[in-house]
C-alpha cells in the first residue's frame, strides 16, 4: 500500500510539474499605414498567456528596419540613439517575452515609459504595439 501511495503521489507532483499545457498558437498582425504606406509588422506566438516567441518590424518606404540593420543608421543620425533600431526592437522583443505585452506601457505620444523598458529601447513603439496586440489577438 505504500509502494502505491508513493506512486500515486509521484504522479500527481509530475502532472504538476508539468507546467502550462495549452497548445502554442502563432498569430500575425499589423499596424495601420500612415501617409506613406509605413507600417509596423508582427508575429507572435503564445502558449494561454505566455509569449512564447515574438518578431516585430517596421517597413519604411517598402524597406524592412531589422534587414537594413546598421544601415538604417539610427545611432548617427540621433544624438539621443544608444543603440541601433534593431538593437532597440531585439531588446522589447525579449522584454515581451519575459513578462507579456500588457506589461509595456506608453505615453500618449507612443513612447515608452517603464523604466525597464527604457533601459534598452527608447524609440516610438506605438505602432510595433499595435502590431504585436493585432498578432495576439489573431494567435490561432
């Protein structure tokens, strides 16, 4: 009888233990385009209400921010800029993973205000925001 009570508690610890057992669902979305046919893109993935994954991304006059990398040239251009565009996106990407979306927040101008956040990102994220909501919500 103890062998089987020994057992049955192994399994009721492991089956615990097991962690978040809902299916992983991938979404994308978009922001709005501006007047110039700009816009944020994303692809999410989510596991119940953990992002699991998340890639987030601006087009410019038809050309991807991440792909143009250090060539978009952000750092020279702004004397505020610490790091490049992308460096700058990579940095909330894994802030969103960490500890979810609703966990950013914004001003009314769509710049970020939690300071754990600035400590790596301090660009507009409004539209990479509305983007990364757009995904979730679409996560199938």
């Amino acid at each position: 009888m103890k062998k089987l009570t020994v057992l049955l508690a192994m399994t009721v610890l492991l089956a615990a233990c097991g962690g978040n057992s809902e299916p992983e669902k991938t979404g994308k979305g978009e922001s709005a385009k501006d007047k110039s046919g700009d816009f944020a893109s994303a692809e999410i993935t989510v596991k119940g209400d953990d992002v699991v994954a998340i890639s987030l991304d601006e087009t410019k006059e038809g050309k991807s921010k991440k792909e143009l990398g250090d060539k978009y040239n952000m750092k020279s251009a702004s004397k505020k800029a610490k790091k490049e565009w992308y460096e700058q996106v990579e940095f909330l990407e894994n802030y969103i993973k960490k500890n979810g979306l609703d966990k950013v927040e914004m001003n009314d101008a769509g710049y970020p205000v939690n300071d754990d956040v600035l400590a790596g990102c301090t660009i507009n994220i409004k539209n990479l925001m509305d983007a990364a909501k757009s995904a979730k919500d679409s996560a199938e």
